[in-house]
C-alpha cells in the first residue's frame, strides 16, 4: 500500500485579505486582518508580514479589537467559535465555542463582556436566514469555554458585515437589507423599520448595499445599488424620519465609514476612488483617485490618523488622513480566471500568472507578497460591463529567465480575432523585463500552446494554433540592437490537422507535437518529422516529456480519458490506462510526474499503474502492492484483489508489440491526484479528496534548501513542492508534518545567540563584522588584549534587541548609532592626563629602587647651587627617562 499519511495538504499563501474589513491598531503601527483560515499581521509603515493568529479549523470571518484592551483582538470563523488573541505576542488568550457558523462580528465598549454575532436562525437549516445574537461571554480560568447564554437582537439580517452598525456610543444598532433599514434601540427595546420604494424605474436602484453610523449624533448614512448616499435623522420615531441625498458614485456604494470624530465620511466603489464627504458641508467632498481597483472595504484607525481600503484585486491600500498612500500590502491578485497557467520565474523563482487586467504579476511563494506588476497590454483598462479587451493569454520563460514570450488575443463581436505575440528581454538595470519584439497576427487562429526550447545552444520558441500550423521563432542577432531580434524560423504541420499541445524534451533535442489523435516528434536542429505515434481514440490533450532517468518517455492525455506513456528508444507504447486527467504536469528537478484527475467518483478500492516486459509476475511482486492475491484465467482479463476483496486492478489479455512488452489497460476508479515515476508502476502518493471542482493550474516550483527526508513516501517532495490552484482561488500545495512543525517553530523563534534578534541588520554588518574583526586580530596580535564594543550602549541594544520592521527610521537611528561609537573630548583628555600620572609614577618608583644609595642627597638640585633656569616637569620626564638607560655599550666602546 503507498503510505501517505504525514504528507497534507495546506494553504500555503494566496489567501483572500481583502475578504473582510482589515483593522488598524490603536497606536496605528499594525494592521490585522482575516486572511483564509488565519488571521495576519502587517506592519503599517514597512508593509511587512510580521506573524500570524493561526487557532481557527474553518474560513475566518471577522476581526475587531477588544475594547477593554487594546492589544488583544477577537476574531471570529465559520468553525462556530470566538478567539481572544494577544496579537503582539500572537498568543492565543481564550476560545468561545458558540456552536452556529458565524458570518461576522461586531462590538461596542458600551456593552463590556458582550460581542454581537450574525449566526444561521436556528430553525432554518438551509442557512438562507440570519440572525443578530449578543453572545454573554463566561468569565472562566480555562482557555476553552462554551458560551451558551445567546439573545436574540434582529431576526433577518444580511451576513454582510458593512449591513450592521453601532450608533452613537452604543445606544442603537442598525442594520439594512435590501430594501429594508432596521434600528433598534437597547434601552426601549425597540426596533423600528423604514422602507423604500424598488425604484425599478428609469434605471434606480434603492436597495441598501452598506450602511455606517455617526459616533457622536443620531444620524445614520446608507450606501444604495444606484450610487446614492442616504443620511438619516430623526429615526426614533416612525413618521417623522427624514434623509438628505448625496450622490457621486455612477455605480453601487460598496462600504461607508464615518471617522472617529465624525466630522468626515468616506465611501469607495468600483470607480477605485475615496470620496471624502465633508459632514457639516455636505456639498464639499475630496478625492483619492487611481487607487488601481474597486474598494470593498474602508476602515480608519481609532485616532484618525491612518485609513486603510480594501480592493476586489486582494489589496490593502493604507492612506494617511487621505492624503497620499504610505503603503501597499498585495496580496495574490484573484481576477476572473487564469488563462497563462502557473510558471516559474527561473531568476526571482516567482509564482508568475495572471493579475490585473492585461498584466502579469510575480509572487514570492515564500514571503506570501506580490513582488510586481508586469504591464503586458500597455492599454489604459476600461471598467466597462460588455467591452472586449485585450487579455494575456499564455506566458513562457526561458530556461535562464533571459526572456519571456507573451500571447494576448482580443475577439470582437463580428470581427476577426486580433492576437499579438511579444518577447521580453530581462533588463538587469531595472530588475526587469523589457519588450523587445512584438508580433501581430503571429497565427491565424487561436494559440494553443508555446514553449522555450530547453537547450543552452540556441534561443528558440516554439508556437502551435489552430491554424494547422506550429511555428519556430528564433533570436537573431543584429549590429543594431544588444538583443537582437525575433524571427520566424519554421512553419510545420502535419496533413491539415489542427495542432492542440507541443513539448520539448529535456536537452532540446526533441519537439513533441500533438495533431488531434497522432503525436507528431520532430528534431529541431533539421525540422525533420522523426515518427510519429498512435493511441487510442481522442484528440492529444497534454504531452509531457519525462524528465533524468526517464527523459525516454513521453506521456500524453487524450479527450477520450486515456493516459498514455510511450517508449521513444523503440517508438511502441508502453503502458495507457482509461483516466480523465485534466493536468499532467512533469517535475524539472526529478522523475516524478502529477496527474490531475477529474472527480469522477470515489472509491475505496487502491489503484496502481501496472507495467512491466515479460508475462513472469509473481505473487511476492504484487504483494509488495498490498494485493492479497491475484487471480488469472486463461482467454481471461487479469484481476487483481486487495485484501478487502474489492476489485483493484482489471487488465486485459497480455498481448505483444513492438517492444515485446505487456500492455496494460487499467480500469478502476482512480484518485483526483497521484504522483508516479513512468517507469515505475507503483504511485510515489495518491490523494482522493483533493479538492472541489477540477484542478486545473498546477506546478513544481524547486525548493530554495533541499528536504533531507529519507523515507520513500515523502522523497517527492524533497527537491520541489507541488502547489496547484482551484476553481476558487486557493493557492494549496503538499508538505508535510515535519517541515510544517520546523516552519511553525522557525517563525515563532524570534530570539537566538544570547537573545539577540535575528534582523537584517544584526546578520549583515553585527555578526560578520565581529567575526571579521576577532580573525584580523588574532592574525596581526595573537597576544592583544581583544576590544569589547559598550554593552552598555543604548543605541546599540535598540538595534539589535528590536525587531526591524518596528524600529524608527533609519536616519533617526544612524545619527544615534554613530554618536555612541564616538569618544568625547573631555573623556579623551582625562584619560589621558589619567595615563601620564600612571607613567610618572612608575617612573618614580623604579628611579627610587634603581639608586637607592642618594638617599636624603636624591632631592639635590644643581639649579640652586648654581642659579641655573628651573626645568619643566616634561623635562624633568625626559631626563629620567634618559638616566634609566642602559649605557653600558658605551664603555665597551672605549675600551677598543
């Protein structure tokens, strides 16, 4: 049986942030929000990840700050409970177990001990209707505590957190839904509704979209489908309500949020602007244009100083008191769908795919951050429902990440489909690529596939489309350009079939084409047709190369869901099996391949690719499968049992062919995934619960360290990591418990070397500076006394005791570095005057043991006897250093 059970899969970055309302801190320098199963932590001012609140087993719904401490947050998710958090420390305080899904959360430092939740109403399991419920929460020494004690506040309210709002300190609550406002107000107990008109005609919409209330006056602003700004007053009573109109917006409010002091509300939509609404001067209003997408959510930090938007492109925008934007947290842009697939950067070892419209965007799959933008189109995107746009199509590198090709296509209704094919220089001055040759109408039809050539000898891509035809654009050089230019090299195709997929070969020295049902190998050193191949019915999906010691096979899908693997040393096939593979994707660093599969069923039942050359397999062979037996009968399929006696594997009669082999024919129910080497029939690691929906991106990206697993159930995952992408955006990969368990414990060990932290300064000039000077000084004084910089130094524990993305700026922090290094005058004086009294007194002393005989006659001085001038102290020095000397080389020579 293949063990599998320490390799899971996990969500390893591409989370959604912009999902929920982000929350800025009190002191304004963290910004938190829900981001999948967690809850993530930035810096405000350097847009750095500092941690994560991971405790949550389902989607994280909402986070708001306690209002009785403001380091801790709650948050809350759709595995029933509520988490208190440290989120400085990233501790995990309490747990709440409600017991319902919860949509989101609200709070108010009026009502202390108490969070208001939205829940499914209880007696409505198919969670179309919702409820407000105040949520007691118990005050217990255990860390995990049931809250039971639930009151019902409104009965039909929208899960949409901006639907629900605290009003003035507390007193009321306001939530809308569609065409309905509610307010109810805590100390009547009272609710009361107010209702508009469809307003179907002409083109109006009133249904409520967000709503916000004032902190300090009774007056509540709602954000409508058509574009409106409601403000409400005088709605604690039924009839005599009244609200005034603003309107800016062509499209629907999306988020209203008032400031802290509520003399400003800001609202955002899909027009990618904040509108500063002035609140006593309704007719004056500021703007925040170009913030690059549709704002979702607006939130403002509890003094007011920071405001921070959310965009449908999974971005944060922080703004200083809207004025100008101060930092950008990016996250993985999830548009409409990926068309380019998952590629690798070879140089920045990127995750590369499609982002904003008519862009491509490269994100670091280990800092979980979009690295930058790459403008493909170079058009100004137009948001317009029903207006065809260029789109980025296909993407590929080359081997050496020297450059990139390009394919965007435009269909017009009742026009010609307008494709462009561009390539892409690197530029090592801007750390970036630069277009370097553009192509229109490279193709007729639609490309189907593109691909480098893998072989360091020539620069070569290869493109196939509908058309018919495949062709080879080769790098030329020219005295002109330090590039050179692209041009077309070969136009092939093969008796008017429609090219569907190509592959190279490891070396390059072999190019697979797929016409419909015949696979087509071609040399393109000479463009000559080598053989061609033939499988079973259906047209050629995917080809695929094998990769090192298998670099002999080529594996391709089919239409017909047919797997197929084909031995090129004797041009025969060498095993096929009947399975609905929507990717088949091959690892660049080792024999393993994935499959994909689609979920057509489930089973309970192993299955194993079986292949081999000789009919001679015995019992102990298939046992090593976990098989209890297998049964054969002459005239008779082969049927393979395991050891709950449910069918495994059925293979048909062996018959021979050209590599005198066994063709085996499988025809179970297979797992959504497996990894396997093509020469071997035994799967490294199968998976039957992958995912909902198809997998239909996928990619090995190499690992920056190799894993050192020996066990043969995880080596796949040693060189490269297998991460894919689903229908709904996840970015999901296989890991397993021990790299997980080091990752966790990595991130948590913030202190290391006798409690110096691990910054980039501390590794860049503290540790190697120290180890340098330590080196040098052994070499030049092995028996010098070594220099110890002042422990006692203010500056230098700020900068290596702080973590670096909370310390102050770095000018603020080099002034005071530099003045701590620095010796004063006054210091250097004394000590100085402290070194000649040393030395006077030494010479003293040994001037009195060297002649001891002058005794009393030592204090004789020749300027009182003769009147001679009085002498200096430092002559005095001078003259006993002299006298101290030993003369004796002097008599020797006078003497001879």
């Amino acid at each position: 049986m293949v063990e599998h059970a320490e390799i899971r899969m996990v969500r390893r970055g591409g989370s959604k942030i912009n999902f929920r309302e982000p929350v800025i801190t009190n002191d304004s320098r963290f910004l938190l929000c829900a981001a999948g199963e967690s809850v993530n932590v930035y810096s405000t001012s350097t847009e750095e990840f500092v941690h994560d609140l991971q405790g949550h087993t389902d989607l994280v719904t909402g986070v708001v700050l306690n209002p009785s401490n403001h380091l801790q947050v709650y948050s809350c998710s759709a595995d029933g409970t509520v988490r208190l958090w440290d989120f400085m420390d990233g501790i995990l305080i309490k747990t709440f177990i409600i017991g319902y899904p919860i949509y989101s959360i609200y709070v108010s430092e009026k009502h202390g001990g108490v969070v208001f939740v939205v829940v499914p109403m209880a007696n409505y399991k198919s969670s179309e209707l919702f409820q407000l419920v105040a949520v007691h929460l118990p005050r217990s020494g255990d860390q995990e505590v049931e809250a039971r004690e639930l009151s019902a506040v409104l009965c039909d309210v929208s899960p949409h957190p901006g639907a629900v709002s605290f009003g003035r300190e507390g007193e009321y609550i306001a939530a809308t839904k569609g065409l309905q406002l509610e307010v109810f107000f805590f100390k009547k107990q009272k609710s009361y509704r107010f209702s508009l008109k469809s307003g179907m005609k002409k083109g109006v919409k009133n249904a409520f979209t967000c709503v916000s209330c004032h902190p300090k006056e009774d007056c509540i602003a709602t954000g409508h489908a058509d574009g409106k700004i409601r403000l409400w007053r005088n709605f604690n009573q039924k009839k005599e309500y009244t609200y005034t109109t603003l309107h800016w917006h062509h499209g629907a409010v999306n988020t209203l949020c008032f400031t802290p002091e509520g003399t400003n509300l800001l609202s955002g939509g899909i027009e990618s602007v904040l509108v500063h609404w002035h609140y006593t001067q309704e007719n004056q209003k500021d703007f925040l244009p170009r913030l690059g997408a549709a704002i979702t959510h607006i939130a403002v930090s509890p003094d007011g100083s920071l405001f921070c938007t959310s965009h449908s492109d999974n971005k944060i925008t922080i703004i200083q008191s809207c004025v100008k934007v101060s930092a950008i947290i990016q996250g993985l842009v999830k548009g409409d769908g990926v068309w380019t697939d998952l590629i690798i950067d070879p140089r920045s070892k990127a995750l590369v795919l499609n982002g904003k419209p008519g862009h491509l965007q490269f994100y670091s799959l280990h800092r979980d951050k979009q690295l930058y933008n790459l403008d493909i189109v170079q058009q100004e995107y137009i948001n317009e429902e029903g207006l065809d746009q260029f789109e980025v199509v296909k993407a590929a590198f080359d081997a050496r990440g020297d450059w990139l090709a390009t394919v965007e296509e435009r269909r017009k209704k009742g026009a010609e489909l307008e494709i462009n094919l561009k390539l892409w220089a690197y530029d090592k001055l801007t750390q970036s690529f630069v277009l370097n040759t553009t192509v229109t109408a490279p193709h007729e039809d639609r490309i189907t596939g593109m691909f480098f050539s893998p072989s360091p000898e020539t620069t070569m891509l290869v493109t196939t489309s509908l058309d018919d035809h495949f062709k080879a654009w080769l790098l030329a050089d020219h005295s002109d350009t330090k590039e050179g230019f692209w041009s077309c090299d070969f136009v092939g195709g093969y008796h008017l079939l429609k090219p569907g997929c190509c592959s190279y070969s490891a070396d390059g020295s072999l190019l697979a084409v797929g016409f419909q049902e015949v696979v087509t190998v071609w040399s393109p050193a000479s463009w000559e047709l080598l053989t061609t191949l033939s499988q079973p019915p259906g047209a050629i999906r995917d080809l695929c190369f094998g990769r090192l010691s298998c670099s002999k096979y080529l594996l391709g899908t089919s239409t017909k869901n047919q797997l197929c693997c084909w031995n090129l040393l004797t041009c025969s096939l060498e095993w096929s099996t009947p399975m609905d593979v929507s990717l088949l994707q091959a690892d660049p660093l080792s024999e393993n391949m994935a499959a994909f599969c689609s979920q057509s069923g489930s089973s309970d039942c192993e299955c194993y690719l079986v292949s081999g050359s000789s009919y001679q397999y015995q019992h102990n062979y298939f046992a090593s499968f976990g098989l209890d037996y297998v049964l054969h009968m002459a005239g008779s399929p082969w049927v393979f049992y395991n050891m709950c006696c449910s069918l495994v594997v059925r293979l048909t009669q062996p018959s021979r062919n050209r590599s005198n082999g066994l063709h085996s024919s499988i025809c179970p129910l297979l797992p959504p995934v497996f990894v396997f080497k093509p020469s071997e029939p035994r799967p490294l690691y199968s998976q039957k619960a992958l995912c909902t929906g198809k997998v239909q991106h996928a990619v090995f990206a190499p690992r920056d360290q190799m894993l050192e697993s020996c066990e043969e159930r995880t080596q796949w995952l040693n060189r490269s990591q297998l991460y894919f992408i689903t229908q709904d955006m996840d970015l999901l990969t296989f890991s397993t418990k021990t790299e997980e368990d080091r990752l966790l414990a990595s991130s948590k060990q913030l202190m290391v070397d006798d409690s110096v932290a691990v910054t980039p300064f501390y590794l860049l000039l503290g540790k190697h500076r120290r180890q340098q000077l330590e080196k040098q000084e052994a070499l030049t004084n092995p028996m010098a006394e070594r220099t110890q910089l002042p422990q006692g130094s203010i500056a230098i524990k700020e900068l290596l005791h702080t973590p670096a993305h909370v310390l102050p700026s770095a000018s603020f922090l080099c002034a005071m570095f530099v003045r701590s290094l620095l010796v004063s005058r006054s210091s250097a004086r004394e000590e100085k005057a402290e070194e000649e009294m040393e030395s006077e007194k030494e010479e003293e002393d040994s001037e009195g043991e060297a002649d001891p005989r002058l005794g009393e006659s030592a204090a004789w001085a020749p300027s009182e006897e003769f009147g001679a001038p009085a002498l200096t102290k430092a002559q005095e020095r001078e003259l006993r250093k002299v006298k101290t000397f030993d003369h004796s080389w002097l008599s020797s020579l006078l003497d001879s």
